[in-house]
C-alpha cells in the first residue's frame, strides 16, 4: 500500500482533469512564448559584470605574510652599495684612494643621517691627519641645497667618528680653511653662505680637531647663530655681521638685513685684521661696503702694504675683495696717511682715499701687470 505524499506548499500539484495535464505538460515542453524585454536583458549583463569585479577587487592576503615586492625594484638602502647619481669630483689633483674613502664615508654618514640628497656631487675640500685619524670636509652640491660636511675617520679602518657635523643652505658657497691657532691646536674653519628671499643667510663654525673629536670653539652651542648672524670668511678669521635694526621687509632702505659688527681672529695672517696697523683692515672693509654698497656681499681676500706706490707720510695698501656668493673679484689701492711716532712705528690714520678700483667677472682672470 502506497503511503499518502503529505501536502506541502512548495508542491506544485497536477490537476486531475486529464485534458488539462496534457495541457499543462505541452506547455512547459514548449518553453516560454515571448522574450524578456531588451533593457531587462542589458540591467542583468551590468549586474553580473559589476558583481564580478567587486569579487575581483577582493583578493585575499594569507596571514602573516607581508605581500610579495615585485622583483628588481631599488628600495633606496646604501647600505651596501653607493647611490648610483653620486659624482665625485677629483679636482685638480686627483684623490688618492684615503681621501677617496674618507670623501665616500662622509658623504654616506650625511646621507644616513636624515639628509635626502637627489643628485648629489660631492667634493673633498679639505683634509688634515692626526693621530691615526682623518679629519675632512666634504662639499655636496644638490638640486635644493648644498651640504658641507665635517668628520673624522679612522684611517686603518674607515670607521667614522660620530656626531659629524653638517650644514644644508640653499645655493650655499663654501669657504673651509685649515690652521693652527695661536695655542698650537689643529682646526679648521668653514662658512656656508647663501642668499634667498633676497638677502644672505648661512652658516659658520670653528673646530679643533684633537685625535677622533672635534670640538666647536666658535660660535659656542648657546649662541643663536641662526638668522642672527652672518660670517664671512677673513684673513686670520672671519667678518661678523648683525642684523641692522633699521630693516624691515619690504622697506626700500636700507635694503640688507645686514651690517657689521665685529671681526674674529683665530690665527695669525699678514693680512689679519689682528696683524695690520690700526685702523688700516676695518677702514678698508668699510670702504668695500660702501663701494659695493653690498653689506655681506663681498669678503677680504688680502691686503698688503705696496711700496711702489707708498710716499712719505702716505702708504698704499691693495685690497683684493672677492664676491661671497659670486665669481667676481675686486682690487683697489687704499691710501692712508700716517706719522712716525719713533724712527720706525708709523702711526697711521684714517683712509683718506682709494684709487684704480678694478673688477673682474671671473675668478681665473688675473690682475694685469702694472
């Protein structure tokens, strides 16, 4: 005896009427009459595109693992080779394989520091030996900015001493000098100026190399250097400049933030403002100030007594002025007068005048011969 099928909703019963099953069979054999509308058909295709590209757009990530770089692609790291862009620059004579190290290692300390050089050239500017250690001073030129670079390294085994000391301005010139002071301590002077917004900024130190370290002397960790100050390199030292309490920006006059204040001396040099008879070295900055009307602009070279040009109670003195930021180079002839105190010690006076100012647009011109 066959079981009752129970009734269920989701059944689709057969009438009993055997006409209209036959009816109805024909009609589901037959397939449907008519074709979706077209817009139904195209809103279904865009449906099913859609739903496949949010699945496409799902890709998942097996945990733990980071997702796989793509080969042969530069991270960037120096950590085992130099960046490819770096130039090195040999100069007039080439670097011997030390300096050449030395120039390297100063150069990847900087970049390892937090400076993001772009296309680097870099240069050896000055290097000095002591105790096993080498002291250098390395140049970076770059698209934004330039770098000098100062460190010590061991010379048997390139490791660098640290902190090294750095300095980035925009467009910067370096002036680096290396010297005994007047205690007999190996040191090294530099400045790093520049110019933006229209004015001259930049940077300056004095270090005393002693074995590894290198100890600023000058300007002292509490000095606010920084846009206060402006140094330019000097015979035996360095001019300092302050800012003029009269400048303001956009005020036609005085139009440099800048005026002098103050000289450093260091070492000794003929030329020092320290070794020439007063009032001889500041007249002659002041008279270069007011010529090139250009405060912080240009820098004393040399200035030295020439005789031939000298007569009784008047002396000349020639000044050779070199543009800071520039190529260009100044000479003049500075006279001033002056009385015998004893039978040698002439006790000179203010400048009276200045002749035969003479100026040259490139620094391998040289001066002609008179």
């Amino acid at each position: 005896m066959n079981p009752k099928l129970p009734y269920t909703p989701f059944s689709t019963p057969l009438s009993r009427s055997a006409r209209e099953t036959k009816q109805r069979l024909e009609h589901i054999m037959s397939g449907p009459k008519k074709r979706p509308p077209v817009i139904f058909i195209a809103l279904v295709s865009a449906f099913c595109l859609l739903s496949g590209n949010l699945v496409s757009c799902q890709v998942a990530q097996p945990e733990g693992n980071a997702p796989a770089e793509p080969e042969n692609v530069s991270t960037g790291s120096t950590e085992d080779s130099a960046p490819r862009s770096v130039t090195y620059q040999l100069g007039e004579q080439p670097l011997s394989q030390v300096e050449r190290t030395l120039a390297e290692n100063l150069f990847r300390a900087a970049e390892e520091k937090d400076t993001p050089f772009q296309v680097p050239t870099v240069s050896l500017l000055a290097s000095m030996e002591k105790d096993g250690w080498l002291m250098g001073v390395v140049f970076v030129e770059d698209h934004l900015e330039n770098t000098l670079i100062l460190g010590a390294m061991d010379k048997a085994s390139g490791e660098m001493y640290f902190p090294t000391f750095q300095y980035s301005v925009h467009g910067g010139v370096p002036n680096v000098v290396t010297f005994r002071d007047y205690e007999g301590r190996d040191c090294v002077l530099l400045t790093l100026n520049g110019f933006m917004n229209g004015q001259y900024y930049g940077e300056a130190g004095m270090f005393v190399f002693n074995g590894p370290s290198l100890t600023r002397r000058w300007p002292s960790e509490d000095d606010s250097y920084r846009g206060s100050y402006l140094a330019l390199l000097a015979p035996g030292g360095v001019d300092v400049y302050t800012v003029n309490p009269d400048f303001e920006w956009g005020k036609e006059e005085p139009w440099s933030m800048w005026q002098l204040e103050t000289g450093e001396t260091f070492y000794a040099d003929p030329s020092g403002a320290d070794q020439l008879p007063m009032p001889v070295y500041f007249d002659a900055l002041r008279w270069l100030i007011d010529y090139t009307n250009d405060p912080g602009g240009w820098r004393i070279v040399s200035l030295t007594l020439d005789e031939g040009l000298s007569t009784e109670g008047m002396d000349c003195f020639t000044l050779q002025a070199r543009e800071e930021t520039g190529s260009d180079i100044l000479f003049a002839n500075l006279f001033f007068p002056y009385e015998l105190n004893t039978a040698i010690t002439r006790v000179y006076g203010n400048l009276d005048h200045a002749e035969a100012a003479e100026l040259y647009h490139n620094l391998l011109d040289q001066r002609p011969e008179p």
